[in-house]
C-alpha cells in the first residue's frame, strides 16, 4: 500500500537534493529579510503584542509562512511540470500506479518540502537572532505544521492539475495566497481587525495556521478552534484533490 506514491515522493526528493543548496539560499531569503525588516525595525516602535515581545511575535508565522509556502510552490509546479512539460503522469498512468499513488506522492513532496524549508530558516532565526522558545513545545508545533503543509500542499496539487498556463499559477499565488497569508495576522495581532469581520478572519485556513503555530510554540497547546479548522481544512483539499486529478486524468 502506498508504494506508488512514494516512489513518486522519492522522485520528486532526489530532483530536490540535486539543487538543495540553490533551493535553501532563495527560501532563507524572504522570511530572513521580513524578520530583520519588522523584527528590528519596529522593535522601537512596537515593544509587544499582547505580552510578548514582536520579534518573537512574527517568527512562528515567518516559519510557519516558509513551510505553506514551499508545499504550495512544489505541488503546484511540480504537478504542472510534470503533467504539461515532461508528461511524467501519462507514463504514470500505463503502470500499476494508481491515482491516489500520484496524488498522495505529490501531497508527500509538497510536505517534505515545505518540512525542510521551514526547519532550514527555524535554524537560521535561531542562530542569527535572539529569538528562542521552548523545545517541550516543538512537537504540537510540528504538528500545526504538519497539517497545514499538508492543506497547501493539497491546495498547490489542485490548481497543478487544472491549471495549463504557467502564469495562471502564479495569478493564482498574488490573489488568492498572499493575501490569505497577509491577512491572518502573521504581523499584528487579530484585535486589529473590526468586531463585524472578526470572525471571518478566524475562519481562514491562514488563520488558523498561523495562530495555532504561534500559540503551539509559546504556550505549547493549539487552541481547539484553530486544531479542528486545520484538521477539516486538510481533509477537505485532500478529497477535492483527488477528486480534482481523477477527473483530469479521465478526460
């Protein structure tokens, strides 16, 4: 069981160990950047944000940022690639390798990467900067990770399989991912927002990654409304990407 969709996932890992260094160089970049931008450069300005200093306010987002990111980055343009540039998936399809195989590989790479990524600028804030936590709290936090590198990844594998132009994808990425992510407080806290829009904010699967991992790594628990939103919000894009690619294939 599942030996297709690794095989897919091992794949899709040694294409990434190839340009490792390359990749981890363009990932530590931006959220680096964000950190010492807003980090320091509001320091002054904004001392802290309900009881915690800002710095340490922003970097769970910035990582947890990377890893959505990355699985995002890799489902989305690595299904693409491989369905429209090196037509890898119809190769799939003449072999015992099913569907759910494909799909499942693909979640996988997108996860591992967004993994990776995410542990990678981890170590560099870490060293870099004063910022530091408590490692009891780690592994809840890898969860919330864990589930929402799984929910963009399921995201990036939808719009790789019904997407054709290139440039869509990255439409896609300016106007519906940046803002999801800018919007669910990565850098203020979720009292700025109006009471009337409150809630709609917290309903956002950005939210709920965010918040969740931001209270996993300083109070080491995931608030019970940010773990069932990531939950649900995972298994909802895992069924429609399947469903999603099932019909792709069977056009």
């Amino acid at each position: 069981m599942f030996k297709g969709a690794f095989s897919i996932w091992g794949r899709d890992m040694l294409v990434l160990r190839r340009s490792i260094i390359s990749e981890l160089v363009s990932v530590i970049a931006y959220p680096l950047t964000l950190y010492l931008a807003f980090g320091f450069g509001l320091k002054g300005y904004i001392t802290d944000v309900n009881g915690v200093p800002y710095p340490l306010f922003i970097a769970p987002g910035l990582i947890s940022m990377t890893a959505v990111n990355a699985a995002f980055d890799e489902s989305s343009w690595s299904m693409w690639f491989h369905r429209k540039v090196q037509r890898t998936i119809e190769e799939y399809r003449v072999t015992p390798v099913t569907v759910y195989d494909i799909v499942i590989g693909k979640i996988f790479s997108g996860f591992s990467q967004g993994a990776v990524k995410g542990t990678v600028v981890f170590l560099v804030i870490l060293l870099l900067t004063p910022f530091r936590i408590e490692y009891a709290h780690l592994p809840m936090y890898l969860l919330c990770i864990a589930l929402s590198s799984m929910t963009f990844s399921c995201l990036g594998t939808i719009c790789g399989t019904v997407i054709d132009k290139p440039e869509n994808i990255g439409r896609v990425q300016s106007v519906v991912i940046v803002p999801l992510i800018f919007m669910a407080g990565i850098f203020f806290p979720l009292s700025s927002y109006p009471p009337s829009i409150l809630p709609l904010i917290q309903l956002l699967p950005t939210t709920a990654v965010f918040e969740g991992a931001r209270d996993a790594l300083l109070t080491g628990a995931i608030p019970s409304q940010y773990l069932v939103n990531l939950v649900l919000s995972a298994a909802l894009c895992f069924t429609i990407a399947v469903y999603t690619f099932n019909r792709k294939m069977a056009e």
